[in-house]
C-alpha cells in the first residue's frame, strides 16, 4: 500500500449554519505533487486550514503518520506539514535569510540559537530556491517571485514531510509561475518533501501534477491522475466555462483552452 503524508476522513464542517463538507474524505500520498483545484468558494483553502489544525475538527477526521492530527504536539505538526500560506507579505525589516531562519523554530523552539546545522540547511534551502544572492536582502524589497521564493525556502528549512501551499503562483507572470512551480516539483523528483498545491491554471496542473483532487460546492468531486481529472465534460461542468482540450503528444498531459468568447 502507498504510504500517505496523511488523509481525511469524513470530515464536515459548516461555517456558523451554512454547511460546506459533508464526510469529505482524501489520501495524499507521500512523494506526489498534488493538486487541490476548483472555482472560488469551493472549499479549498478550508480543507488546507483543517489539515493544518487552524479550524477545529473532531478526533478521527485527520490521520497523520504518528497518528491523529488532535494529538500532536505542535512541534511534531511543525516539523511534519509546512505552509506557505495565500499571498501573504511580512512588513518587517528581516533579511531573506533571517527569513528562512525561521524555518529551523519549530525544530529548536523560538528563542534558540541556531545551529551549524541550521544553517547550514538554510543556506541549502536557499540554494534550491535560488536565492543565495538575495540573502542579505530586505524580505520588504523583493519581488512578487523573489518573496515567494523565499517563503517556500523558509517552508523547506522546516525540513517537513509535506508542503501545503495556498495559491502560490497566483499574483505572479507566466516565467515566475513556471519557475516557482518547476522548483516545486523538482523537490518532489528529488524525494524532498510531498507539495500539495491549490492551483487556478489548469495547465500549470496538468503539467506538474502527479494527482489532482477537484472541488466544487464543498465536494471532492474527482481525483486521480490529470488525464482522469481534467476531462472536458469535468472541467465544463464545474467552472461553467466552455474548453477545448489540445494533445500535443500522446505522451504529454492536454493543453486546456478556454473558450474566452
Ligand atoms: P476556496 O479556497 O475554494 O476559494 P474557501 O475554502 O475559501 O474556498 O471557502 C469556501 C466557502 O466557505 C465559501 O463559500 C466561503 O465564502 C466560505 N467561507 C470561507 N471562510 C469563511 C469564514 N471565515 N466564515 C464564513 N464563511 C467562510
């Protein structure tokens, strides 16, 4: 059986009176580059918040490879998932290093010295986000791509089992998105970490996704691979939208265009 960086179980949620999971369940599979999309509002960002313990849900919804996410310690769930959260800026004056630093508090505690150690995989971290040249830079002075890069930097000094990342490349142009995403999935190849990803571009999805997992209205309503998923009766059906899909080699994952007009 494929080991899971964890799963949900018939988790419900209702924000106040208005219900938006009913016994929602999934598996991420460890070493995969996963997907979380589907049009705004369909529950994306609060299944990530309930994996991350921000909203509350009831023991045995969310398993974790030590066990249940309710008995964790904090230090444990740090050192297991990390977040690069939506768009999200720091107005502080902290270098791009200091940073990424604090990636390597939830391994020592807030108030420690770093190791050797740490920085050592700080600066490995910066390494693979390609960032080395920016270290003394003002986390306040990067670009769009720049900060981005630096926050899943800081996510991988955590040294977690798993990623979860909100929206990473939503604000950014077409190079910095292919870039980022490219270094994503590069860490995954290289066994890093496990990504799982909310993402808007269906082709972004399709070319870096080993698993898809498809919401609407609050509904896992497909997962499997991108060719499972992104069919064009799916993809019509859930974001209304008219689309062509394009294959331009049997063995590449379908161009998806929308029909703008
Ligand atoms: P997505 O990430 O797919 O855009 P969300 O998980 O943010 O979707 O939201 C799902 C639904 O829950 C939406 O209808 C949204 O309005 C609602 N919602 C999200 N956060 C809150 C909140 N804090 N209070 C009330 N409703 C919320």
């Amino acid at each position: 059986m494929q080991s899971v960086v964890g799963s949900i179980r018939n988790l419900n949620w209702s924000y106040r009176d208005k219900p938006l999971f009913t016994n929602v369940s999934t598996d991420f599979p460890s070493g995969a580059f996963i997907s979380i999309i589907g049009p705004n509002g369909s529950g994306k960002t609060t299944l990530l918040r309930h994996f991350l313990r921000i909203l509350p849900s009831p023991k045995g919804t969310i398993i974790l490879p030590d066990g249940d996410l309710q008995d964790y310690q904090q230090i444990d769930l740090a050192k297991h998932i990390s977040y690069v959260p939506q768009q999200s800026r720091l107005e502080y004056d902290f270098t791009v290093y200091e940073c990424i630093a604090m990636g390597r508090y939830a391994h020592g505690g807030r108030f420690s010295t770093l190791t050797n150690d740490d920085h050592l995989l700080i600066t490995k971290a910066m390494e693979a986000m390609e960032l080395t040249q920016l270290e003394k830079r003002l986390a306040t002075e990067l670009s769009g791509g720049e900060y981005q890069r630096m926050l899943i930097a800081r996510a991988l000094a955590q040294q977690s089992s798993v990623i979860l990342l909100d929206e990473p490349v939503s604000h950014l142009d077409v190079h910095n998105q292919r870039e980022i995403l490219s270094l994503l999935r590069c860490l995954v190849e290289q066994k890093i970490t496990t990504v799982v990803c909310v993402l808007h571009d269906l082709n972004a999805v399709s070319a870096f996704s080993d698993l898809v997992i498809m919401m609407d209205s609050g509904k896992i309503v497909a997962e499997g691979s991108v060719e499972e998923v992104l069919t064009k009766e799916r993809i019509e059906e859930v974001y209304k939208v008219s689309v062509e899909l394009h294959y331009t080699s049997p063995s590449k994952p379908p161009l998806v265009m929308p029909k703008w007009r």
